[in-house]
C-alpha cells in the first residue's frame, strides 16, 4: 500500500472519529435542554409560613411563570374571534385560476342566508381573461360586541393583489357579524370597510 494512501486511510478515520465525538456530544446537549424543568414543592401552611402539608398540582409551572386560567367565556369569545379572522382570510384570499374555492372553503363557516349569497357566482359562467390574485392576512381583530347569540368582530387586514402584471397592497377594515345557531358561531355578514 502506497504511503498516500495510508495518510488519506488515516485522515478519513480521524475525520470520521471527530464527527461522531461532535454528533454524540450534540445530541446530548439537547437532550439534556430539553428535559423537564419542575418546581420542588415547598411544605408551607395556610398563611406562607414553612411547615404544614405540601399541596400539589397535576401540572408543574416553572417558578417565576403565572399561571391564568381561562374560563369558558373567555374561550368562546377567543373562538369567535379566530373563526372571524379564519374566515376573513379564506374568503378575501383568491384567483381567478381557483375555481372559487375561496367560497366553498368557508361554505361550513356562514349562515344559510350568507352562503346564498356569497354562493351566486360560482354557479355562473363568467370568465375573466386576465389573471387575478388577492392574498388577504388579518393584522389585528377585536371583538367589538357580544352578547350570548350575537357577536361583531372589527378586523384590520392587508391584502395584496396582483393583477395584470401589477402588484399593489393596501390596508382595509373588515366587520364580521356572528350568531350562534345550535351551539355554533357562524358568520351571518361581512362587510369591507
């Protein structure tokens, strides 16, 4: 065997030796960061003092970390909201090469009364030449009023569109009314602002 290739054998096993030292000692580390950090429970009584019984929770919450609790309200509001902003992003994003599925994606989200409404054109037979796109993102929603069957959700939004070669985005509001029909919110209007 020819000196050269004792040197390339010998570079390749000490390559080979570094990198699996190096995968080893990275794999470690990061099973080591992502192990479980726990609070040590402390034996305190009703008033802070040390002494007493030791109170535990199913869930362990790092120290420093507080904890709130949502109640079933808050959740539905929260839920009323997403679907609003899921909603307005769905329906205010689409092509003219997409056959209307921005309107048959959000079909289970609206009211019979909407749908009717938002529904009309893909039924007919209008075509456009030119291709257009709208890409709609929310910025920023706030529940602007509720009540146990109705609610309104203020929507801020950007939306881009690309047509006829051109680009342009602009800003624009968008009020989403919402009702609950048998335990579910659906979008029963939406009017851009």
């Amino acid at each position: 065997m020819s000196l050269r290739a004792r040197i390339f054998i010998i570079v390749s096993i000490l390559a080979l030796l570094v990198l699996g030292v190096s995968l080893f000692l990275v794999v470690r580390s990061k099973n080591k960061a992502a192990g479980p950090q726990t609070v040590a429970p402390t034996d305190t009584t009703a008033n802070g003092q040390p002494g007493g019984q030791t109170a535990t929770t199913g869930t362990q919450i790092p120290a420093g970390l507080p904890a709130r609790i949502v109640s079933p309200l808050e959740a539905e509001k929260n839920g009323v909201v997403q679907l609003a902003k899921v909603f307005v992003e769905r329906y205010g994003t689409y092509s003219t090469d997409n056959n209307f599925q921005n309107i048959k994606e959000v079909e289970a989200f609206v009211t019979p009364a909407l749908w009717s409404k938002i529904s009309a054109p893909i039924n007919s037979k209008t075509t456009t030449q030119s291709f257009v796109g709208v890409t709609t993102k929310v910025i920023s929603m706030e529940l602007a009023s509720w009540s146990g069957t109705k609610a309104v959700v203020e929507l801020k939004t950007t939306r881009t569109e690309e047509k006829d070669g051109k680009v342009t985005t602009r800003q624009q509001n968008a009020t989403v009314e919402m009702v609950k029909s048998n335990d579910l919110w659906l979008v029963d209007k939406l009017v851009w602002n």
